[in-house]
C-alpha cells in the first residue's frame, strides 16, 4: 500500500550546471549560503536551470486522538473543531501567515470528532470520529489506514492537476503529540522519553504522565513494518499526510516539511522510500523535544529556528518567501559577465 508509489531520485548529472550558473553571479562563492543549496534542490526536482513556483498550496488535515481519554494533553479534544472553525473564519495564525506569504489554504476534516456544517469551505474526507484510543487497541483498522493514505494522495492529485508544483502539510489535532512521539520511537528506535514532549503545554508532572503512558503503550503493541505503526498510534490527519506525501513525491512536487507532527509522518513515508527527501525542503526546527533528533535522523537542515511549537503548518507557511527567493535569485540576479563585475583573482 505505501510501498505502491514510485517516488524516483532528482537528476543530479544538472547539478554542476546549477552550481556553475550560481557560482558566475555577481556575489563571493557561497555567499547565499543555504539558499544556494535549495535553489540546486529545486533545480534538480524540476530538472532546470531556471525553476519555478507555481501555485504554491498549503493544506491544513486535522483529526481527533483517542489517546486524548489518558490525559496526555492539557487541552481538551473539542479544541480540535474549535480550532478549524477558526481556520475557516481565518482568524488563526496559519491564515494570517499563508495569507501574508502567498499561500493558499485547504482546510481538510481528516477524521475530527464533531460534524462540521456543510456549508462551510472545509473539505470533508472524514475517516471516522477519531482514533481509537491506542492504549487499549490499535488506533485505526486496516481499511481506515488504507482509505487515509490513499484519500491524501487523491487529494495532491487533483492540487498537481490545478498547476500546483509546490505543497505543505500543516495538521490540527489534540493528541497529535503523542502519536507523532511513538512513531518516532518506533522507526528510528530512540526511546521514548526521548521523542515525548510538552506539546501543546503539559507541565513537568503532565510530561511523566504522558511518557508513562505511552511506554505502555509502546509495549502492548508488537509492530514492526512502518504501515503497521501508522495504523497502531497514528491519526487519520497524519496517515492522510503520508499518502499526500507520498503522491507528492511522486509528482516531483516540492514538499515543505512543517514540524513535529508533520516530520513524524515523513519518518512513514521515508522508511519505505529514501528517496523521498530529495523533494523535501525543511521549514524549520520545532521547539517540540524530540524535533530536532528527527531532523537529525533525518539528515535533514531546517531553514529556520525560531522556537516555535504551534503547527497548523506556521513553519512551512514562514518559509516560502525563502524558496521563493532561492529560486528568484537563480533566475534573475546578475552574472559577473552580464553586469560586468570583476572576479575574484
Ligand atoms: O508542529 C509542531 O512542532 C507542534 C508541536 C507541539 C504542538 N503542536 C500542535 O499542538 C497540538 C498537539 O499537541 P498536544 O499537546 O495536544 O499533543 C496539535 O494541534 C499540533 O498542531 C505542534
Ligand atoms: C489553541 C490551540 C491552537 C492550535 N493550533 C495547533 N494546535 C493547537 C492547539 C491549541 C490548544
């Protein structure tokens, strides 16, 4: 089922000419420095020297956790619906940051345990109402997992059919946290005192809990393939992230990776297909524990560090006016022969 899609490397034979063009412009070798390297990336996925955005569209999935029930949140699980009532309304702070930087925002029910009016522009792919409580059982059925993943790679489908070459993934979820923590532990065996953290807010006692909690958890459950730990401890908002991943991939999209929860569901996805980080720009370090020893398995180099811990895809939504520049500077700035600038010696 993940193992289906056929995610393929970017080009690199283009990479010298990418680094020769950035090198001839009228700036000291490096000096762009990180935006140097994501211009080559962009570069390499749409096989040009001169890459474009097009249509760049964040969508924000949200679903409801059973694990809420042990108390691993400090927020209670109506917050959820609260929350994409607010998205809609667009008084939250990804509207006010996609809205700024030019992103447009989908607000998909994923799986939230409410039923929105239909009148309202969210869109609605709901799984069920929630997880299941993965204390007790696994948190969602075969086909529910099945019917998530294959639901957000529809969904990238028909963005890719629109002329969107360029896509983030933000979520909503009380209890996302905790389910983000236990498949981090799983994939990449880091335990999990390591990967839980304060989410949203718990205080010290809230965190033991919480860690205590999903020890047990981890126990109950044997899983070893990366489907089977989606399926156990993952939300419905998260597995639609991996199949929209997935097809993202797939499309040779750009994928702005947002934070904990998100980056959990890219451990899914890249267990089974490596291959998926050539595609994957990092918005940025969440101030989550556990964040940054993701980033770290994953090889990968956030854009940006700026101690923030909300989700909704706030990191991603931030980060695209630096895409935008890398690839603006690729194509427009100057070389050392058109603006008649000397060289180094
Ligand atoms: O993106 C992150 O790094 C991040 C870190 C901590 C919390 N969140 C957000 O907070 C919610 C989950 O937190 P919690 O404490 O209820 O598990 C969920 O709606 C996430 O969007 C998000
Ligand atoms: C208010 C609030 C806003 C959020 N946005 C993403 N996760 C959230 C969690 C809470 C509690």
């Amino acid at each position: 089922m993940l193992k289906s899609y056929q995610i393929t490397p970017t080009y690199t034979p283009l990479k010298k000419d990418l680094e020769h063009k950035i090198n001839f412009k009228t700036k000291p070798i490096g000096a762009l420095g990180k935006l140097e390297n994501l211009a080559i990336q962009i570069g390499l996925i749409q096989n040009t020297l001169s890459p474009k955005i097009s249509y760049p569209t964040l969508v924000v999935f949200a679903g409801d956790h059973g694990i809420v029930a042990e108390g691993v949140s400090p927020y209670p699980q109506e917050v959820t619906w609260q929350m994409v009532m607010n998205f809609v309304s667009g008084g939250a702070a990804i509207n006010v940051f996609a809205k700024q930087n030019g992103w447009d925002i989908l607000v998909v029910d994923a799986g939230v345990n409410y039923t929105f009016p239909t009148s309202l522009p969210i869109k609605n792919l709901k799984i069920n109402f929630g997880t299941k409580n993965f204390l007790n059982e696994p948190a969602m059925s075969d086909e529910e997992v099945d019917k998530a993943v294959k639901t957000g790679a529809d969904l990238v489908n028909q963005i890719h059919q629109k002329g969107s070459n360029c896509i983030a993934f933000g979520e909503m979820g009380i209890g996302n946290t905790s389910a983000a923590a236990i498949i981090m532990s799983k994939i990449t065996n880091i335990p999990i005192n390591e990967c839980a953290g304060k989410g949203t807010g718990l205080d010290d006692e809230g965190l033991k809990n919480k860690i205590e909690i999903l020890s047990k958890a981890t126990a109950y459950h044997h899983t070893t393939t990366p489907l089977a730990i989606l399926k156990t401890y993952g939300g419905f908002e998260i597995a639609m992230i991996c199949g929209a991943m997935l097809k993202a991939a797939e499309l040779k999209m750009i994928i702005v990776v947002d934070g904990f929860i998100v980056t959990s569901a890219l451990l899914v996805v890249h267990a089974l297909h490596p291959q998926v980080i050539n595609y994957c720009v990092f918005a940025h370090q969440s101030d989550e524990n556990g964040h940054r020893k993701m980033l770290n398995y994953l090889n990968a180099d956030p854009l940006l560090n700026l101690g923030m811990r909300l989700g909704e895809g706030t990191g991603a939504a931030l980060a695209l006016p630096l895409i935008q520049a890398s690839v603006n500077f690729l194509n427009e700035m100057a070389s050392f022969e058109s603006a008649g600038v000397s060289e180094s010696r």
